[in-house]
C-alpha cells in the first residue's frame, strides 16, 4: 500500500511541479472518503531552499522521512543545480529497499545522477530528452511519452504531465475508482496513457466547418462494448475519415484505435476490481469481444494478466 511521501526539494525547485506532488499526495481529503498520506517535503539539510519562482521553501524536514517512505519523489529544478551527496545517497537507499521512485520532468536527472537510469526505461520534458540520454547513456530515453513506468520507477514529463503520473500511481496503490474520483475533484482527464506524445507537433486549428470531436468522444465512451471503425466514427463526426483521422489526433494525441484501446483496458479495471465478472463477460462488457483479446490488450498496457490483476488487486485491498 502507498501510505507515506517523501518529496526532495533542490535548491531552485519548480514551484508547479512541487505543487503537483502536494496537491496529489499531501492534501488531506481522508473526509471524502480519499486515501491519506504522511506527507514530507524534504531538503538536503532541513533548512529552506529558493524555488524557482524567487520565494523561499521552509520543508518539514531534513532527509530522515525519505529512509521509510513507500514514494520518494523528485520535482523539476533549474538546470545545473548541484545534487547533494547525502541525496544521492537516499534515494539508492530507497531503491534498494523496493520504495516507488517519481520523478516529475527535470527530476529524472536526480535520478540519473544517483544510477537509477542505468538499464531502465524512462522520460522527461521533450527539451531535455536528447541531454538526458547524452548525460546517461545506459538508461533508455522515450522521447515522447507522458510518463514512463519501469517496474517501481516512474518518471514523467513536464509540468501537467507529472499530473498524469501521479494518477497512473494512484490508480495502481488504489484502484480505477479512486483515481478517476481524485481526477475529477482536481478538475484533470481521469488518465491519459503514458506512451500518449507529449504535444502535437501540428495541430489542426479548430474552425466553425470543423468543430471539436467531444460530442463522438462522449457516444464512445458510452458504447465502448460496440464493434465500431473509424469509417462509422467519422460518419458520427460529419467528416471523411481522413480528416477524422488527422483530427483525431490533433486534440488527443493518439490514434483512434489507440484511444478506444486505451478506454477499454481502463473500463476493464474497473470491473475487474469491482465486480465478480468473469473474464470472459468482462470482455464482452469493454468490447474486446473475447478473453484472449482482453488478455492480450490488458497485459501489452497493464503488464499484468486480467486474472492476476485481480487477484493482486483484492489483496493489496484487504491487506
């Protein structure tokens, strides 16, 4: 279970992406119904640091949390901050002990710095991606992607997309629903798949002969256990299927298939975790059709089965 934070504040930290860490994990909302956190922010020393934005950030305290914490975290800062030794050293320590590792942006070269890069796959902000590989050789850089998960080491891109991380953690710790519910109070899209691209590089302008795809999105979303082509789709949306396509992904960075997949392993979750359908009815339910596909689709985006999701779920619950 994920029940303690540690953040570590550097010396000219980015205020937006501290902010995203306390906003997920160190605002109390145990009344509502919502998980809680002991919740840290941790500086080299205890003492305060200058953030970015020119104000000073007095933490709760020195390093000790970062030892039992189950997330170490890790925000952005300003290129070219020197990393203390003893932060290094923290955050091996963590790592050795099987502690959840996030880094949101400029954060993943803190992690690189301490040798939690090396032979693993991870991102940051599209800027930084071509310094980081060159810094870190033996980590393997997807330039693209919203966020990236390698086992219990998560790194993100900037800004918004640390957002999209903290969720996807969420999500995992505990369940679909919380974290659409947390989603929804932060006022943010529920989840946005980590392999999504970070920004589209020519976005279609919106015009009055070509209005927004929400309305198509909103039907999807509620026949996700239709068969449906891109064909019927653009026919929905009044549009030949070529300029669906392209627009398609000029408001949401994927394909069309991609999307529908993505919505349908998530829908899949959730009944996975609430209900006592089989796999098989789980999969008619989503749109998958059969088992196999749903165990091909689930596993290829969750890195796990169906069945043993579940069965990992319910106890992580009960436990």
């Amino acid at each position: 279970m994920l029940r303690s934070v540690a953040v570590i504040a550097l010396d000219e930290v980015a205020a937006f992406e501290l902010g995203v860490l306390a906003e997920v994990f160190g605002t109390d909302r145990t009344v509502d119904g919502f998980p809680g956190y002991r919740f840290d922010v941790c500086t080299a020393d205890g003492g305060p640091v200058r953030s970015r934005s020119g104000f000073l950030l007095t933490p709760t305290a020195d390093l000790t949390p970062v030892d039992e914490a189950d997330l170490v975290a890790v925000p952005a800062h300003a290129e070219g901050t020197p990393v203390p030794e003893p932060v290094l050293v923290a955050l091996r320590r963590a790592a050795d002990r099987g502690a959840w590792l996030l880094s949101v942006c400029a954060g993943a070269f803190v992690l690189g710095e301490a040798g939690l890069l090396d032979g693993r796959d991870c991102t940051t902000h599209w800027r930084h991606v071509d310094e980081l590989q060159q810094r870190f050789p033996a980590a393997r850089v997807r330039c693209n992607s919203l966020y990236v998960q390698d086992g219990r080491l998560l790194t993100s891109a900037g800004t918004a997309a640390g957002i999209d991380a903290c969720l996807h953690l969420v999500r995992q710790a505990h369940g679909s629903a919380v974290a659409t519910r947390l989603a929804r109070r932060m006022v943010v899209p529920p989840h946005r798949d980590g392999g999504q691209a970070q920004y589209v590089e020519a976005p279609i302008p919106r015009a009055p002969e070509a209005p927004t795809l929400e309305p198509v999105l909103e039907w999807l979303m509620g026949h996700l256990d239709r068969a449906v082509t891109v064909d019927e789709l653009a026919a929905r949306a009044e549009m030949a299927p070529r300029t669906f396509a392209r627009r398609f992904r000029a408001e949401t960075g994927t394909t069309p298939h991609d999307w529908l997949t993505n919505q349908r392993v998530l829908l899949a979750r959730r009944l996975l975790e609430d209900t006592r359908l089989s796999v098989e009815s789980v999969a008619d339910q989503v749109g998958f059709g059969d088992a196999a596909a749903l165990r091909h689709h689930f596993t290829r985006r969750v890195g796990t089965t169906p069945h043993a999701y579940r069965t990992t779920f319910r106890e992580r619950t009960d436990a």
